[in-house]
C-alpha cells in the first residue's frame, strides 16, 4: 500500500480518502433514483478503467468492448437462469470466455500486423459477428431476448445479486475501487513499462528488447477480462438482455467516452470523465424534463458537445488538467 | 577465443539490389569497431541485419558463438546487443527517467532495482538532472544522449550506434559524446558504430570497415585505412568532391 501511493502528494491522498468517503456515506442521503445515476457513473468509470489498459497504458484502440460486456453478461445469466449458478461463481466462466475472445482477436491482429485504425475496425467487426450471432442463439432468448427472473425484493441477495439499488451500488463501488488500484499496481509494473513504450513507440521498445507481441496479448486479455466483469455486472442489474443493444457499436463508444474525456491513460481519467458526462448528462435531461421538453437523443447531442469541447481546448483530456490546477502532478 | 560478433558473408538483397555484399569481419571483444562507408554504400542494411530488423538473405552472424541472424530484434537484445536508431525515438510522452526505467527492466522485474540501474545510467550520461523532464522536450543532444541511455541500461555486451549518433552535433558535443563511449568502453563495453563523422571515427574507433557497394574495400586502424588509395578514391574522393 505505501509502494502503491509512492510520489502522491498528501493533499491529493486527503482528497482521494474525502472522495472515497463522500461516496461510502452516499445512500445514506441519495434516493433510489440518485443512486442508479451513481450507480452508472461507477460503471462507465469501472468499464472505462478497463478499456484504458489496452488503448490508454498500450495503445491500442479497441471500438468493440460491448464484446468482452456481452459475453460476460451472457454468460454468468445463463448458467443464473439455466443452472442456477451464482453470478460470483459466473465470473470463473465469464471472464476466462471473454479473455479467451480477447485472445483471439489479439492473436490474429498481432501476429498479422493489423495495427492503428485496421485493428479497431477488427475490434468492431468481432462484435458485430457477436451481435448477428447471438440473435440466433435460443439457447439465451435470441433476438427476443434474455430475462433473469425479477421479484419484489425486501432482502438484498448479495450472493446472488438479487435485491435493491443500494447492493449494486456497493458492489460497483468496490469494482470500481479495485479496478482503480488494479490499474495503478500495473502501471507502476515492469508490464506498465513496458506497454507505455510499446504504446510510444513500438519499434523502439521492441528495440530494447521486449517481446511487444506477448505484452501486447495481456493486454487485451487483461482488459477483455476485467470489461466482462462489467458485463456481469450489466446483466444482473438490468436483468433483461438483447443482443442488439449489448453487442451494438454505441455501447462501444459510450463505454471509451468517459476515459477520453477524462484522460485516455491517466488513472483518474475513467473516474473524473464518468461523473462529469452520466451525471451532467442526466442533469441535462432531467432539467429538459423538469421544463417540459422531451427531446429524444438529447443525450447523444450532450454527449457529442462534450466530446467537441474537450477535443479541442483539453486533448490530454481533463485530468492532467485538473491535476495541474490541484497540485497533484507526480513527483518522484 | 572467438570474437565476440563475427559476421561471415553476409549478403542482403532487395529483389535485384544487392545492398549488403558478402561481408565478413569480426569484432573482437572490449574494442569500437566502425563501420563507415558512402551514403548507399550498405552501412545501415548490415546494421540491420545485426540488430534483427532484417535477415539477411545468406550468410551467418555470431554473437557470443550463437546464430543471430533472423532473430527477432527482441530477441537480439536479450542476448546482449543493444541499438540505438538513425532517427533518434525516445518514448516522447515518457520522462527521461522512465524511458531508461524501461531499458533496465529487461534485466529485473523489480521497478526498484531498475530505478536504481535508470538512476546510474543517467548519472554516467548527463541526464540526472534532467530526468523528470518529458522526452519530447529535450534537445536534439540530448535525446542522442538519451537513446544511448535507454540501450545501455539492457546492461548490452555490444552496443551498435546507428548512423549519426553524432551528426546535428556541435564539435564540443561531439566530443562530449566521443568521451562518454570511450568511458563506457573502458568499463568493458564493445560498440560497433556507423558514423559519418570523421572526426568522431578517427577519435574513437580501434578498426575501421569501410563499404563501398555494399562490399568490403578496406579493413585495418582508421590511420591505414584512410591511406588506401581504393578508401580515398570512394569515399573521401567522393565526398571531396
């Protein structure tokens, strides 16, 4: 733990711990409503953290992250609703299947040269085999659907992950966290080290003697893994799942919006980038509601704006600005 | 004894251009070889061929007594050769310090250790007091300077220094950097360097291979070699003029 915030100054530990509680103690003042809000920045942050591995620490831009959401969705509701298996025990199938799909699209990419913008169209063309082809598979409901079954829950299930906003809020909370010192572990690592420079420069860091195909791979697999973590999550909260909107190319992007915004390859990217578009952009909706106006796609319009505005007066994004303005730059 | 690279006719050809032509020398141990030559003359596919950027197309090359050739250039590293590039590359977004962190963990997976190597690389070097600077905004020198570094600290037998390691230096900055690689040299490291520089080559090199049409014309101490009358006509003659 001393290692992990090494060089952090001590204002920006304080501010961390303040953050950390303000978010610990907030169902004791957020209602349901407010709390599925939160509970969707905590995704978009976790999930964020995830994608940033491979694009933000090595570089390489993935455009089909729904995959690794979908499969892990998929997979822990089935063996819930066929099995009865217990969506923590799910994640011992979920995360090897979409770490095995990770695997493989990285093989084939790496091992053939398909890099920059050829490897992302690889990305999107791999989730939309998934997307066609889970609308084929009745096995989980096909393109009518998949359902975990819903009840009036008076106890929270944790095990089960069956209960009310405030569990999931819990659980994201403490993914989110993990995921967080996960990535700061990592890239502090001789592994983050050596993505960085395959992420600069890959010739030069082949050069120096790193094997950037096998660094490249755990990447992807690390990520794919963590994304499907997420997907589980997904599934268990929304409890219905339909291959045209898990699969489809908007969550993918909606999904790499909040480290960008944020700062692709900052750790507190994912963190800052999320709170600042779901919860702005469900206080814009809110407000045109509040006023009368129901504007379908006012979101994405939202969402565009931001990503407009940050591109061009913040292209590092908004933390390294953030954290110049706070005082927070690393020392070492 | 064997040497400690020995390159036995080693040719690379592009479809009908023969670039490296059966070339065959050794580097002995604890020596600077240089490798000059006109522009054309082949001097940077040989060196390519050594640091595994390109397999030749026959001929073998030996380090340590092992084929390397076709190797990936990972692969090369490992064994104890490190490169620099014709065009200096430093990881722009990275600091000086975590560029040369990224050299020394090859040899550790402790980030502790590797500091410690990254911290008496940049001492050696000129770059301690610039190493919380980003790469990208150093100068031209310095990032020379850096890229040497970030070799080093593989902790290489032999390090191979690309073309110009000193081309865009001031005289004084040349011979800083002909100081530091006779330093490093003395410490027990080979260099094997393509260079344009005269002044440097003839400061540094104990021998000298000179190119001409990818093909070897002169082989010797850079005094003999610049005597030969083959040398003077292709390469200073050429350049005279």
């Amino acid at each position: 733990m001393t290692r992990l915030f090494a060089g952090t100054p001590t204002h920006g530990l304080v501010l961390l711990v303040l953050l950390l509680a303000a978010l610990v103690a907030a169902p004791l003042i957020a209602n349901d409503y407010l709390l599925t809000i939160l509970i969707l920045i905590l995704y978009f942050a976790y999930a964020g953290q995830a994608w940033n591995i491979m694009m933000g620490f090595a570089g390489q831009l993935s455009l089909g992250h729904a995959l690794y959401v979908g499969l892990g969705a998929y997979t822990a509701s089935a063996l819930y609703v066929h099995f009865g298996v217990a969506p923590w025990l799910g994640l011992l199938v979920a995360v090897p299947v979409a770490m095995l799909a990770g695997a493989v699209i990285g093989f084939l990419a790496f091992r053939f040269g398909v890099a920059g913008v050829y490897f992302a169209i690889l990305t999107i063309a791999f989730a939309e085999f998934a997307r066609i082809g889970f609308d084929h598979i009745s096995y989980v409901g096909g393109s009518a659907g998949f359902f975990l079954p819903v009840a009036q829950y008076t106890q929270n299930d944790l095990w089960n992950l069956r209960g009310r906003p405030v569990m999931f809020y819990y659980v994201i909370l403490a993914l989110a966290a993990l995921a967080f010192m996960l990535c700061h572990l990592l890239l502090r690592s001789r592994m983050g080290y050596f993505w960085q420079a395959i992420r600069e420069d890959e010739e030069a860091a082949r050069a120096l003697g790193i094997d950037t195909f096998r660094y490249k791979m755990y990447a992807v697999v690390i990520s794919a893994g963590m994304t499907a973590v997420a997907g589980v999550f997904f599934a268990f909260f929304y409890n219905n799942l339909f291959p045209e909107q898990v699969f489809h190319i908007s969550r993918s992007i909606e999904l790499i919006l909040a480290p960008i915004i944020g700062g692709v390859g900052t750790l507190f990217g994912p963190i800052v980038g999320a709170f600042l578009l779901t919860g702005l952009s469900e206080a814009v909706t809110e407000t045109l509601h509040v006023l009368g106006f129901e504007i379908p796609g006012a979101k994405q319009v939202f969402y565009g704006i931001c990503l407009l505005v940050v591109v061009m007066a913040l292209p590092d994004g908004i933390w390294p600005w953030l954290a110049r303005r706070l005082g927070l730059e690393r020392r070492s | 004894m064997t040497a400690l690279l020995s390159i036995a006719g080693v040719s690379k050809r592009f479809r009908g251009l023969v670039a490296v032509d059966r070339v065959s020398c050794e580097v002995e141990k604890g020596e600077i070889f240089a490798v000059i030559g006109p522009n054309g003359a082949g001097k940077t596919t040989l060196f390519s061929t050594i640091a595994g950027s390109l397999e030749p197309t026959e001929g073998e090359i030996r380090f340590l007594g092992e084929r390397i050739d076709g190797l990936r250039p990972d692969e090369v590293c490992r064994r104890g050769v490190a490169r620099t590039f014709q065009i200096v590359r430093p990881f722009p977004a990275l600091t000086v310090e975590d560029n040369i962190m990224v050299g020394a963990l090859l040899r550790t997976a402790d980030t502790a250790k590797a500091a410690a190597t990254a911290q008496d690389v940049m001492r050696r070097l000129d770059l301690f007091d610039k190493r919380d600077r980003e790469a990208k905004s150093l100068t031209l020198p310095d990032r020379k300077r850096l890229e040497v570094a970030r070799a080093l600290a593989t902790a290489p037998q032999l390090l191979l220094l690309d073309d110009e390691v000193m081309a865009g230096l001031r005289p004084t900055e040349t011979d800083r950097m002909v100081a530091i690689l006779r330093e490093l040299n003395a410490q027990g490291l080979t260099i094997l360097l393509i260079e344009h520089v005269m002044r440097a080559v003839m400061a540094l090199a104990n021998r000298v291979l000179v190119l001409h049409h990818g093909a070897a014309i002169a082989l010797g101490t850079p005094e003999v070699v610049t005597r030969e009358p083959a040398v003077v006509q292709s390469y200073l003659g050429a350049e005279a003029l």
